[in-house]
C-alpha cells in the first residue's frame, strides 16, 4: 500500500507541475504504463535480426509468440532468457484481458511470430487492435519481411503493389478469385505453400493468359533460396519439371497490366470479358453478350473472339 502511495504522489506531483499542459499530463500517466513491442524476426537466415530486435526481447517481462517450440530455437540461439507465452489465432482474444492487465502494471512485453513481421498474414491484429483501442503504447521494432524482400528483387514494378495473402485452397474459388483481379495494374503479390504452388501458378496462368510475367521468390534467405521468373506457362513447365522447385515457402509476384492508354485498358478488359464468356457459351452468344456488355460494336468483337480461339488452338 506505501508503494501504491508513492508512486500516486509522484505521479499527481507530476500532473500538478504540468497541468497547464494535457499532452505533458497525457504523458507522464502514459509512461506508468508497459508498451507492446511488435518484433520482426528473421524469415531464414538468423543473421538478419536487427541489434534493437535482440535487446527488445531480452529486456520485455514476457515475449507472445505464435509458436512457442519454433521460437525457443531463436531465443536459445541469442541467450534470450525472457519466458515465452503463445500467442497464435485461436486463443489471441482470450489473452487481450491478461496483456492489458500486464502492461497496466508497468512490464512491456513484446510480440513475435514464426518469422518474419508480425500481423502480416500471421496472427496478432486481434489483440493489437484491441489494445489500441484501449490507448496502448504500441511500438513496432521493424525488420525482415519476406514480401518486402521478394519484392526488392523481383524486377517487378514496385511504386504500387497491393498484397493479396494466400489465395484459396480450392480451385474454382481460387479462379473465381484470380478473375476478380486480372485487370489489376499494380504488382500483385501473393503467399503460397509447398503443395499448392504448382496449382496456383496454373490457376494464374488459366486466368491471366500464358504470357502474364511471374516471378516466385521461394525460401528466401535460406540456403535453397529461388527465384523464378517468366511468363506463366514457363514457370507452370519448370514446377512440373522439377519437384525441388515445389518444395518450401514462396512469395508468388504478378506484372500488373500496364496502363499505356484508356483506349489499350478498354481493349484489356474486352478481352478478359470476352475469354470469360467464352468459356461458358458457344461463340456467337459469348459475342452477342460481350457486344452488348461493353458498347463495342458485334464484328470488332467478333475478330476479337476469333483471334482468342485461334490462340488457343495453338
């Protein structure tokens, strides 16, 4: 109880002195509180972790990890001693309640997942949401992160990207999915495992023609550390080649379609409708309903239609 009051006095004494000011108030009751650090983490090669990341996680009171056993391996390996809590999707919710409770009495504690930036396609946004919400002080210790990375040397243009996660499992979902995106300009980047890789390429290039450029980023930072890149029927024929180049975790990038002129977009989008409906109807129907869709006239989407099948005759 004489430690509650001490530091009450110390603290109203504080809020007296600067009460003329609400921010240095906001302040110095903030700095009673612990902060939840969000740590990058290594997504291969150990070597990456920053110098603040290491002493971060020495220094927190708990570290939230989304597995326990893979992180020990990371914290054994820089003598990390700070005792470790999971923190993965199915019980984040239940943990806001004991976080807040820690870091309203002051420990900073510290959240990591398997690798790489937390929150990104892993677990943590529940509870740090949740925390912000609560006014939280949240700091992020930034780092490795395999779609930045793969990003950095793909030769993909890069100024505007969006990132799409993991595409689904199943594979009419996942071509439903791809057709919803085809006519997307920016550089797409998705997440994708060992045994779906090669039926997600194939689905990217049914969808976005043979000649879309992709490039996979597989295993990056490790010691069989990939790259890919070409159209898609080439990277499609090399997956099926080699077994090797399906093994591991990927980051799957896609060309945008370029954006030279309204006119050359209209044209794109003519296509992907006209590819679609063809798929569903005889020829003439796919030509009359495209025509009519779109407001171009029946015989230039006739040719149009033509040119398609003949293609993929080829």
């Amino acid at each position: 109880m004489l430690d509650f009051l001490n530091k009450f006095s110390e603290v109203y004494r504080v809020t007296e002195r600067d009460s003329k000011d609400p921010n240095k108030v906001a302040t110095s009751v903030q700095s009673e509180m612990g902060k939840l650090y969000v740590v990058a983490t290594p997504i291969g090669n150990l070597d990456d972790i920053s110098p603040r990341a290491v002493q971060t996680l020495k220094d927190v009171s708990c570290i939230l990890a989304e597995d326990t056993r893979h992180s020990k391996r990371l914290t054994a390996h820089f003598c990390i001693n700070t005792r470790l809590r999971s923190c993965h999707e199915h019980n984040e919710e239940s943990l806001i309640d004991w976080v807040a409770e820690q870091l309203s009495s002051g420990q900073d504690l510290a959240l990591i997942s398997d690798a790489g930036t937390p929150l990104i396609s892993d677990p943590g946004f529940v509870l740090v949401r949740a925390l912000r919400e609560k006014q939280f002080d949240i700091r992020a210790v930034p780092g490795p992160s395999s779609i930045i990375a793969a990003l950095s040397i793909a030769g993909l243009p890069t100024d505007r990207f969006v990132f799409e996660g993991f595409l689904p499992a199943k594979k009419t979902a996942r071509e439903s999915y791809l057709a919803h995106v085809k006519s997307e300009s920016r550089t797409l980047v998705f997440l994708e495992s060992s045994h779906r890789i090669l039926s997600s390429v194939a689905s990217l290039r049914d969808v976005f023609g043979d000649q879309r450029r992709v490039v996979i980023a597989r295993e990056l930072t490790k010691r069989f550390e990939t790259v890919l890149d070409g159209a898609a029927y080439q990277l499609v024929s090399i997956l099926e080649a080699d077994d090797n180049q399906t093994k591991g975790e990927f980051v799957v990038m896609v060309e945008g379609v370029p954006k030279s002129s309204d006119a050359n977009a209209l044209e794109f989008e003519l296509k992907s409708l006209l590819e679609e409906l063809m798929k569903e109807l005889p020829l003439k129907k796919a030509v009359a309903l495209a025509s009519r869709i779109s407001g171009a006239r029946k015989n230039e989407v006739y040719s149009m239609a033509l040119e398609l099948k003949d293609r993929e005759g080829a």
